[in-house]
C-alpha cells in the first residue's frame, strides 16, 4: 500500500486506538464463535514473518468440550505444582496483583481453544529433516498476529502457559519436533468480566522507545 504520509499517521495512530482497547479477561459467555472467525484469524496469524520463510508454526483450534476438558485437567495439574511452589516465591509474589491461581475454568468455559506449537525443525516427504531459523522469533511475531486478529475481530483472548506444556503433544497428537508455546482461550467476555486494574497500566511511550535520527 503506497499511503501519503498523512495517511500513513492516521492509519498508525487508528491501529493503536484500537489495540489500546484490547484487554485479557478470564470470564468467557457462552456465545458462540464461528469456525470461519477462527479459520480467517489463524488464516492471518500465518502471513507473519519468518526466518527463512519457513513458517515453522502450527495451530490447533479446539471446541470440542471433551477435548478442552482434558486439556483443563491436564493444564491444572501442572499448574498445582507452579503454584505449590515450583514458580519459586518472587514469580507468585508478581502474580498476586493479577490474583491468577491454579483453577483455570476457562479452559472450558471459552468456546475455542487454539494451541500454538513451534516447529523445532522439518520434514521432507521421505522423512528427512530440515533446520528450521528464528523459531522462537518467528512463531512470537505470528502469535502477535494471532492476538491482533482476533482483538480486531471483536473476541477476547487470554494466553495460558502451563509449564511444563509437553502433555499437548499427546493429548493432540502432534509430532515431537513441535513444542507447544501457548494455549490461547478464545470467545466473548462474560458479561461480569472483569480487567484487573493492574492490567490496564501499560508503560508509556518514552519508556518503551529510544529514536536515533
């Protein structure tokens, strides 16, 4: 898009108004998200940047309930060790602001579920592996994509990040050279949702920024 230079500040700053409303609820409503929604989101999570163009990502899209259910027992399990004393005390003092524990309700209650995975390398056709460059870089840009694309379609979404994520792998039947990064909740806000106040300061912009001209 070759844009005017006043266009190109306009579309910037309308891009962060819109961004600047996109916040992380834990309280999903029972309303229904379309497959298509999630397919043209995850369809735009894909046209991110990569190292060497591999695109080494993949996402599964769950809203089967017995399937999330599974992937809610199985992620509070891990999280009751995290929070028992495996975070370590400075991590759980950090959380407490946020008031996160291991009950992860939302692993159910949001109507989608979609599970990032990086491709920690490649196959050809008759097995033989492949390198593949910047994973971690490349599938962050692509979850950022993800995010965007769902806040612009009007859903909520909240990142969770059991550690260690490796049951995913089973559960999904997804191959050992991709490692799960995050299972993102996907739906509408309940209407009680809440944003903690905490959540809602974001560093200004001197803060985040150094400009060299």
């Amino acid at each position: 898009m070759d844009f005017s230079p006043e266009k190109n500040l306009q579309e910037a700053q309308e891009f962060y108004a819109r961004m600047k409303r996109r916040h992380t609820v834990r309280d999903f409503s029972d309303q229904d998200v379309a497959r298509e929604v999630i397919e043209a989101c995850v369809h735009a999570a894909g046209t991110a940047p990569s190292g060497a163009n591999h695109q080494p990502w993949h996402f599964v899209a769950i809203a089967d309930p017995a399937f999330k259910r599974k992937i809610r027992e199985a992620a509070e399990e891990e999280e009751r060790r995290f929070y028992s004393g495996g975070a370590g005390d400075e991590w759980l003092k950090a959380l407490e602001p946020i008031g996160t524990n291991d009950h992860k309700p939302h692993l159910e209650e949001a109507p989608w579920l979609i599970v990032v995975f990086a491709q920690r390398w490649g196959q050809f056709d008759d097995g033989t592996r492949f390198k593949n460059y910047y994973v971690p870089e490349s599938t962050g840009i692509a979850s950022g994509f993800l995010m965007a694309a769902l806040h612009h379609a009007g859903l909520v979404a909240l990142t969770h990040t059991p550690n260690p994520m490796k049951f995913l792998n089973k559960l999904l039947d997804r191959p050992e050279s991709e490692k799960p990064i995050m299972i993102v909740a996907v739906g509408h806000a309940a209407e009680n949702a809440k944003v903690p106040a905490v959540a809602k300061l974001k560093k200004p912009l001197n803060e985040i920024l150094t400009v060299a001209e």
